[in-house]
C-alpha cells in the first residue's frame, strides 16, 4: 500500500482524490493505474503540480488510463520541500496543467477529456479502410462493405501502436507490460532504505511490483517475473528458468535484447578449401564470361565495319559512371554491364540485345494496357456486378507488338523515336563502362589457372553411400520417374562436409531440397510475430513506432491492397477475421518490415535467421563463399536478396477463392525459405456452414460468366479436401524446370477459369508463370495431370524447415495456417544458367509489366564474382609458394 496526498491508495486503484488537502474538485478516474518507483515504505506525499514535462531528475510517476477510450496519459509528480507547499493555491495548480502526450503515438488531446471519460462519446468511428489493386495501372478505390470486424477473441493484443482505434474488449490489468520503454518510468531503481540494495526487478518487464521472481542459477544476476515466463516464454517452465534463464541462453526477447546484435559465428576454411571452392567457382563463370566477350566482340565488328575501319583500331569511349549507379536499357529495362549504345543528345540508352533486335527487325514494343475494374463488393462474394462495370479489361492505350524503329544498312542505330523516350535524332554511340578490354583479361586468367592448376572436385558418385533413406521422402506420383523423391536431410546432417556435396547434385538438377530442424540449430528466439511487433513499438526512434502503427497489407479475395492497423492485423493472425457474411479474410503482410531495414530495425532476428540457414557456403548473404551475390564489391550498388519476411493468415481448409495463396511465380534467382512460426486458427460450425453456402453461390456465378460448354464449378464443390495433417504450415507446389512449357500451354488453354484482381476472370495473359495471377487448387493439378501428365513436387512445410527453391522452377504456395516465413535469395554456380534465361524472359515482358526490370543483374554479379574468386586464388597462391 502507497499513500498520496491524504488518501491512500489499496490495490492500486481510487476512485477520487483530494491532492495536498486543497480544495480541488476531485475527477472521478476509473480505473487508474498508480506505479511508484522511490517508495519504499507507506508515507504520506504532498502532490502539488502536474506536468507533462519529462526529466530524468523525477523519480516518481503514475500512469492513468482510461478503460473506455483505450488511451494512456503519461503524467510527472513533483516532491518539493514542506516548506514550499503553502506557497502554491489551488488557482496555480491548475494553470499549470499541461497537454500531454500519450505514448507519444496518434494526436495531442487534453487532459480533461482523457480524465473524464463520462463526457466523451463511446461510439467513435473506425478510420475507414482503403484498397487499391496491386497493378500499377489501377486507381486507388475505397470499398466501404467490403470488410468484416474480428470475430469474437479469446485473448487481446497488445495495444502499443494503435492509439485511435476504439475497441469494446476490456483492457488487461497487466496492460502497462505493453508500454513501449521509452514511456515507462525510469529504470534507474532507488536504493532500498533499509537494505542499501537495488530492489529485486524483472529483466524483462524492469518492473520491481512482481509478487514472484524466478532468478538465474548460472548467471545469479538475472530474475524474470512469472508474468513475463507465461506471457512471453510460454515454451520454458520455471524450472528452466531458474536453471538457464533466457538471458543466458541468448534468446531473451526483452526490448533491449532484442535492439543488439550477437557475434555471428564464421564459416573457416583452411587454404585447401578456399583454393578448391574458388577453382571450382572459376570453372562455372568461365563459359558466361566467354558468353559475355563473344557478344560484345559481335557489337564491336559492327562497328568497324560502320567506320570502315579494322577492329583493332577501335577504341571505345568509357561512359562516366560511379559504382553507386545502376545503368538499365532505356528499351528493355536490363541491366547494362559493360558496352552499350548511348546518345549524345538525350543520354538514351540502349543494350546489345536490343541493338542485335533492332537490326533484324524484330524488336518487340508492347505495353501493359489492361487493368481490372472492381465490380462492387457483392461481385467478389458471388452476386451480379454493379452496372458499367462488365468490361472485360481497361484499355488505356493502343499497343503495337513491333516499333517502327530501324536500322541504317551499315548497321548504325539512331535514338529512339520520341514516342519512345528518345529524341530520334543523334546518332547511338559506342561506349563502356569497365576498363578497356577487362573482360578479356578476366578470360584469359581464368584459363591460366585452369590450365595450370588442378583441383579434384567431390563428386556425389565418389561418395560412400547414396545417402540413408530416412534423409529422402516422396513428394510425387509420377509413372516412370525416378524424381519422384526429394533430399530432405536434418540440420545436423548437413555439418557433414560430404553432404554439401548432395546437395550439389540435386540442386544443379532444378530439385528442391528440404533441410528439417533447421531452428534447433540457433538460440531459440522467438519468432512470434508479436514479439517482433513489440520489438518495433519499443523502438526508439520515434518514427519508426508511428510507421509500424499501421501496414498495407494484400487481401487475397480481391488481390488489393489494404490499410490496417497493426493491432488489427496481428490480432487476426491470432484468432482469424472475417466479412461480413463469415466468409474468412486472409491477409497477407509481405516484405515486414522492409528488407533493406531488416537488419536495424530487428537485429536479434536477423542474425538468429542467418544462423539458422543450412548450407551457409551458398546462402549466408553477407559471407557466403559461393554465394555470388556477396562477391559484388562493397561500393557497387546491391540487389535486395534480403531476408525478407512474410507473414500471413491462412487455413487448412480450400476455399477455391480468396485462399491465402503466394501465386504460381519464378524468383529471379535461387531461394531459400524458413517457416519460423505457425498458428491454427479455429472455425466455428456456424461460419463452416456460411463458407459452404458461399461456395454454392460461387459456383452459380461461375456457371452463370461461362461462355462455352467448360463448367469450373468442381473447383468451388465441397469435395473432399486432402489431408495434410496438422503439423504443417504451409502447403508447397514446386514444378520441373522441363515442365514450364507444358504448364504455361495448360494455364492459356484454362485462363478464363482462374480469378484475378477483384475476382475478376483472367482474360489477358502477357506470361503465364511471370503474370503472377493463376492457382492451381486440387481440381486443376489433377487436370493438369490428366491432360498433359505434369505434376508438381506436393509437400507441407513445418515449423523450422527450409525449402530450397533452384532458379527456374515455377511455384506455388498456400497457407495451410497463420504462418510467418522468412526468406532470403542466394545466386549459386549451379543455376547461373536458369539466371540469365530468366533474365532474357523477363526483358520480354511488356514495359509496365511488374516483373520487367532486372533486379538481379546477373551479368554484373558473374563479371564482379570472376574478378574476385580470381584475385583471391593468386593470393592464396602466392601465399603457399612464399611459404
């Protein structure tokens, strides 16, 4: 028990108070929350002004909130000396009240209203949502029917970002665990009187009012309350507390241990490794180093036969770029590696390959021109659509498949037409950008060292054994294949040096590989999305916490995007949201928070994640031996291969739409893929009977668009649904890379049978894979199947597994429950191959196609990765004959 003023306070809440026995109209708080941070015994303490203002010479505070408006007030007491107290009138006190921030989240609002909760209104609106279709070329459009609210919870989130939103549930009593650090009190602790020690506090939460502490038998420093064990420890009991505590297990998720970084242990190689692992690098870059020279030996014959003149008489003027550009095709948006055409004029920009094109007359100049239009929110459910809306696509402007642009006869080129950014007058010069004739020295050192060293590479056929049974499982069905088994080893058996070398073999041959209990192999951090959501509430720097107030994230119905708060989000991760007619709304939160932040933002999770990647010599992105990402140098400009996170709702059942899917898509290079987290989300019998209603109204809706004698309706049908058990999170349809032919003939043939933005009918196709826009539910993989004998590799991932994905395999992905992922891009010597093609296939797209620009410029990576394996082998070199 405390006392302020002349009233005291039991069980830390009143009713009324008379401060300093002044008459002062007592404001009823109900509840009020009383912390005291330098009392240690009960005594009477004159209250005499109430500021806002924070300084750390104050030792005592008090939060007040309010249990209907949901809001925190932060609020200062000042201790003066018995001998100041008469000098201060009632008058005084109360001018000097003052606004306060709360949390220092959302508007600046008065005390009186925050205080006085009676004479606010309790019916405050909701901040309206918006979508906007994911394409480019469609409008922002707000949509007021189309959400639901959450179904009823059974435990509220925390309330550290979403100071607006106005929710009926009852606050928690432990709330105040959920206030970011910065807007706590001090945790400078005073001095107990009588002991002379610092009272006993909870690492975790800094609160010292704990009723019971756990405390650390190793480190015999840390204690952790029993409230912060259950809450955000759940998979440690007191015992492990008291034996190991979190702290001393390195995965203590408290603010400030979560804002620091761990040392990162390094992968050693001694002088042997290194020398074969970069012989071998050699040996791969080679043959695209070769490619890379003969095309631009091609440009320059060109152009001696243009001047009339011998080729080695040609010197090429160097084009004035730093590191820290990129230089794309002003034509096909490819990353420009070294020699290119340039305009004088304009500084228009044009690669080899569309040089090449342009003078056999077949450059292709096609433009996205086709959006959806949303049809009302009764369409997306089934019903009809609102009227002027049954256009099949937008039509912004007229597209033509070949430019008119040519070549003069000696094959000089001019500058684009003006209707294609150029200005169509200046001749296009010959310029570079590395140093005069680098590529061909590149060529000619690797082929010294090939031919002078040799290294004998392991291979898989030299192995003792073909590798145990248990480390492979059935993933297919296909007749007279011998695929139909993928790798799939543990965490512990990947440390064996031999098993790199397996996993070398099935990854050349474009076969995923699934690496178990790779999360056993770290500390333990908790990968709950909202320790992570804490972590960036508290952080300290204030605009980060009002940036992760509120997320964009894609609902998978309507394939938009949507605004929501943080709180909302999270909270139906945890316990589901649905529309209005109980049809269930999956959200999908991509890229949280962003990759390139990743790092600073999340520090502890970042580092727990790469410790976690198996086979660190390819995937570590910061010091991946042959990963050729990180022998880019550190001045040139780096594509985002991130870690990236994903997290999303999802549900074991399929609804045939609106399910939480990743579209049928290729990465642009080799990934991997760790489900670090997962949550079943429960459905009521009540909206399992509205989900089958809602499919019979979806298939009449389908039976109703059809235009010929092909009926979808099985693909809503409430057929029997396979059974993946309970343990995965997420259901993974990856294809052969020889299949991709075959599948994108199966996805134009059925095209009209697949929904899109809006769930709309897909009736324009640029690229069937690249596109991004089809599904393939249970119903069209047994078609696909029948018709053409394809069939994926069909595996559930669970928690702690990681899927390699080799470049140029089509997949596809659902979410069997809530799941938060986290994924990272690598570029192996393996799929260098399956980089460039995709590379080729991607500048083919239409300009305004998302999937157009070159994110990874492979060409720059090979160049820069040669140049790098090369110097540091003549190193080593050097070193072991001076030795």
């Amino acid at each position: 028990m405390a006392v302020v003023g002349d009233v005291s306070v039991k069980e830390e809440k009143l009713d009324a108070v008379k401060l300093c026995s002044m008459e002062w109209k007592p404001y009823h708080w109900s509840p009020v929350s009383i912390v005291f941070t330098n009392i240690s015994q009960c005594r009477t303490i004159p209250l005499v002004i109430i500021t806002a203002t924070i300084d750390d010479s104050f030792s005592l505070f008090f939060v007040i909130f309010g249990a209907k408006i949901n809001e925190f007030v932060k609020m200062e007491v000042l201790i003066p000396n018995e001998t100041q107290v008469s000098k201060y009138s009632t008058n005084e006190i109360n001018t000097k009240q003052k606004v306060c921030n709360f949390l220092q989240y959302g508007r600046k609002r008065k005390l009186q209203p925050l205080i006085d909760p009676q004479k606010r209104s309790d019916k405050v609106s909701s901040p309206k949502r918006t979508r906007t279709s994911i394409k480019k070329d469609t409008p922002w459009i707000k949509t007021k029917a189309f959400h639901g609210k959450n179904i009823p919870s059974y435990a509220s989130a925390p309330d550290i970002c979403d100071s607006d939103e106005d929710d009926s549930e009852e606050e928690d009593d432990d709330y105040y665990e959920y206030i970011p650090s910065s807007s706590r009190r001090s945790n400078t602790m005073k001095l107990d009187h009588k002991s002379g020690k610092e009272p006993l506090k909870c690492h975790q939460c800094k609160r010292n009012d704990r009723i019971k502490f756990i405390p650390c038998s190793k480190c015999k420093e840390k204690l952790y309350c029993v409230h912060c064990i259950k809450q955000w420890y759940p998979q440690l009991s007191e015992e492990d507390i008291e034996e190991i505590c979190p702290f001393c297990r390195g995965n203590c998720n408290c603010n400030l241990c979560l804002h620091s970084n761990i040392k990162m242990p390094k992968i050693e190689f001694d002088d042997d490794a290194k020398l074969q692992h970069l012989h071998y690098l050699i040996n791969s870059l080679l043959p695209f180093i070769k490619q890379i020279r003969e095309e631009q030996m091609k440009e320059i014959t060109v152009e001696a036969f243009a001047q009339g003149v011998p080729q080695s008489s040609i010197r090429i003027q160097q084009t004035n770029c730093s590191n820290d550009e990129r230089i794309y095709c002003d034509h096909c948006s490819t990353s420009i590696v070294n020699l290119h055409r340039s305009c004088s004029n304009c500084s228009y920009e044009l690669c080899l390959t569309c040089c090449h094109e342009i003078r056999n007359n077949n450059l292709l100049d096609e433009k996205v021109t086709f959006g959806y239009l949303h049809r009302g929110s009764d369409y997306i459910h089934g019903g009809y659509p609102l009227p002027n809306t049954c256009h099949e696509y937008i039509s912004t402007e007229e597209s033509s498949s070949i430019t008119k642009w040519v070549a003069e006869d000696n094959g000089n080129i001019f500058c684009a037409p003006k209707e294609n950014g150029g200005c169509g007058d200046s001749l296009l010069e010959l310029k570079r950008i590395l140093q005069e004739n680098w590529i061909e020295i590149l060529e000619k050192r690797a082929e010294y060292i090939l031919n002078n060293f040799k290294f004998d590479q392991p291979n898989v056929g030299l192995l003792e054994n073909g590798g145990d049974s248990y480390m492979y499982f059935r993933a297919g069905n296909r007749e007279g294949s011998d695929g139909n088994y993928l790798y799939c080893p543990s965490s512990k058996d990947v440390k064996r040096r031999e098993e790199i070398v397996r996993f070398r073999d099935h990854f050349a041959k474009g076969e995923p590989v699934i690496v178990r209990e790779v999360l056993e192999e770290t500390s333990g951090l908790s990968w709950d999305p909202m320790v992570m959501w804490r972590a960036l509430g508290e952080h300290v720097d204030e605009n980060v916490r009002l940036k992760m107030s509120e997320v964009k994230t894609i609902d998978c119905l309507a394939g938009c995007e949507v605004e929501i708060s943080t709180k909302k989000f999270f909270k139906g991760y945890t316990e589901g949201r649905q529309y209005l007619n109980s049809w269930p709304e999956m959200l999908k939160l991509k890229d949280w928070p962003p990759s390139d932040k990743f790092e600073d933002l999340l520090p502890r999770h970042c580092d727990e994640f790469i410790s976690a990647l198996p086979f660190r010599d390819y995937t570590d992105p910061k010091t991946g031996f042959l990963n050729l990402a990180v022998k880019l140098p550190p001045d040139v400009v780096k594509p985002d291969l991130g870690p990236k996170t994903y997290i999303a709702y999802g549900m074991a059942q399929e609804l045939g739409r609106g399910d939480s899917v990743t579209k049928l898509h290729c990465d642009m290079s080799d990934a991997v893929n760790i489900l670090t987290h997962a949550m079943k989300v429960s459905i009521s019998d009540k909206q399992q009977l509205a989900i089958q209603k809602l499919k019979r109204r979806h298939k009449i809706q389908d039976e109703r668009e059809k235009k010929e004698n092909i009926v979808q309706c099985d693909l809503y049908d409430c057929h029997p649904q396979e059974d993946w058990g309970d343990k995965g999170g997420a259901l993974w349809d990856i294809f052969r890379r020889e299949d991709a032919k075959m599948l994108e003939e199966y996805l134009l043939k059925h095209s009209k049978e697949f929904r899109h933005t809006y769930c709309c009918p897909v009736n324009k196709v640029y690229h069937p894979i690249h596109d991004q826009a089809f599904y393939l539910t249970l119903e069209h993989k047994r078609k696909l199947k029948e018709e053409y004998g394809v069939e994926p590799w069909s595996f559930e991932q669970r928690v702690g597994e990681a899927v390699f994905i080799p470049a140029g395999c089509p997949h596809q992905v659902r979410n069997l429950k809530s799941c938060t992922k986290v994924a990272a891009d690598f570029v192996s010597p393996e799929n260098i191959q399956e980089c460039i093609r995709l590379t080729y296939e991607f500048r083919k797209l239409p300009r305004g196609h998302k999937a157009k620009e070159d994110k990874l410029e492979i060409k720059k990576m090979i160049v820069h990765a040669m140049h790098q394996a090369l110097t540091d082998f003549e190193e080593l070199m050097h070193t072991h004959q001076t030795n």
